[in-house]
C-alpha cells in the first residue's frame, strides 16, 4: 500500500497507562502514539490489555495513571458522550446495536450528538427542526450507499446476517462523523468474503474519508495488508511497535505470541 503524506504531529497520545481492577491489572504502563490519517493496529495475545486500552481512549473506563491526549486535549475523567462529541467514534467487539430497530433508524442514531434543536422546535417539526433531520437522513443515506447497506435500510438489524450486522455498527460510527475511529476486532466471527468485504470498507473509510483508524485485530493477515503502524500490547504493556515489516520480525513479539516469557 503507498504512503500517504501525513499531517505533522500525533492525533492520538496514549502515555504510561495503568488501569486495573481490584487485584487484576488491565494495563500497566500501555503506551502508543496514531498520527493524523493513520490507519494502526493493536495486537497482542489474548488478554493483553487491548479492549480495556480502548475502553480508556473512549471514557468507558478511567485509569489510576497516565495520559491519554487526542489533538492535544486530555480524555482522562470525560465520560464516552464527551469524547464522541470530541471527534471519537469506536465498535465494540461484541454488537451494540439495536437490534429491534431497522438499519436506517441504527445510523440515524449516530447522528443524535450533532442534533442542533430543541425540544419545542422538535415537536413543532418546522424550520429548523424540519430542516435537521433533512440533513442528517442526507449523510445517513451517504453512508448506507458508501458501505453498500441500502439494499436492508429498511430491514430490522435483528434479521440480517452477522457481517452485515458488523457493517451496519461501522455505519453507525460514522454517522457521527469521527476524526478518528476506533474498532475492537472488527472482522471477528466473519467467513473470508466477508473479511475481504469489511476490510475494503476499514480501508475505503481511512483513505477515501480521510478518517484515522485505530484497530484491534487477531487475523494477523488482515493486520499485515492494512496497517501503516503496528503496536504490541503483552500483560497491559507495549513491548513493542512499528511497521508491519519490523513488528513482524521483532523478537520479543514472536517470543509473546508463542507464550514465552519477554525479556
């Protein structure tokens, strides 16, 4: 994949992280930095402390240490609705979808934190309400046609097929029109076509829309094919990161992934 240019400085700064809970300690002493436009990844054995990082960067969890800084404006102690409102839209590794609600209605929700009436001008539906939610059923129908879901707007999420189920979650954070998304293991449970479908989109949305990504991923080709820069999570710390070529050839990230013990 080319080199895109990429603006000078990080987006993203994740510094000595230490979170635990009760005797078990998520992370200690995770670190990371995602430039502007990157698309990166976070591997590491099960366990390691890769969800709970994400969890952190998007105000589900607060830690007991460390910084964690996105365009130079601290997240620590921001509850999630802040850090969306911030520019920050992530997936979960599990469905957080409605899943009794149609496609269109799931998208339209990531719309919610930039609606802009109130509750009189809502009800009333005129002016500027009216003119609202014309606007933001334009970038949701955007969306739809963008990830090729138009075709089950209508449908309820509940009924349709696991990948499309995590195409529609895709579609529904970038509804709220982030600068920079977060994904936890967004091609887990899919067959090959539909990995093949799903990291196009992850690709598409990082280079066409021009939006950061942040991924966790365990298929080890997907992260290779996609990635700009690779970090390596081992008992919640960074052992070590790079591009895929110098993680992939890195000692102590083979020593981890065979269940040795890192020097």
């Amino acid at each position: 994949m080319p080199a895109r240019a990429l603006t000078a400085g990080p987006q993203l700064v994740v510094a000595d992280l230490h979170l635990r809970f009760g005797g078990v300690v998520a992370l200690a002493g995770a670190s990371l930095a995602v430039q502007h436009g990157e698309l990166a990844a976070i591997i590491g054995p099960n366990g390691a402390g890769k969800t709970s990082l994400l969890n952190t960067i998007s105000g589900l969890y607060r830690p007991q240490r460390g910084r964690v800084d996105f365009e130079g404006r601290s997240l620590v102690g921001y509850p999630p609705h802040h850090v969306a409102r911030l520019g920050i839209a992530r997936t979960f590794q599990n469905l957080g979808l409605f899943r009794g609600l149609s496609v269109l209605d799931n998208l339209l929700l990531g719309r919610h934190l930039h609606l802009r009436t109130g509750l009189l001008t809502g009800g009333l539906y005129w002016g500027p309400a009216r003119k609202d939610e014309i606007a933001h059923r334009g970038l949701v129908e955007e969306i739809l046609l963008f990830l090729d879901l138009q075709h089950v707007r209508d449908q309820v999420v509940g009924t349709l097929a696991y990948g499309v189920q995590k195409r529609v979650e895709l579609g529904r954070a970038l509804a709220q029109a982030p600068r920079l998304l977060l994904l936890d293991e967004p091609m887990a449970g899919m067959n090959v076509q539909e990995k093949e479908d799903m990291a196009r989109f992850v690709l598409a949305v990082n280079q066409t829309r021009r939006v950061t990504v942040l991924m966790i991923e365990h298929d080890m080709g997907v992260v290779m094919h996609l990635s700009q820069r690779i970090h390596v999570l081992d008992f919640g710390r960074t052992i070590a990161a790079g591009t895929p070529e110098q993680v992939g050839r890195d000692p102590r990230v083979i020593r981890a992934y065979l269940g040795q013990e890192v020097a």
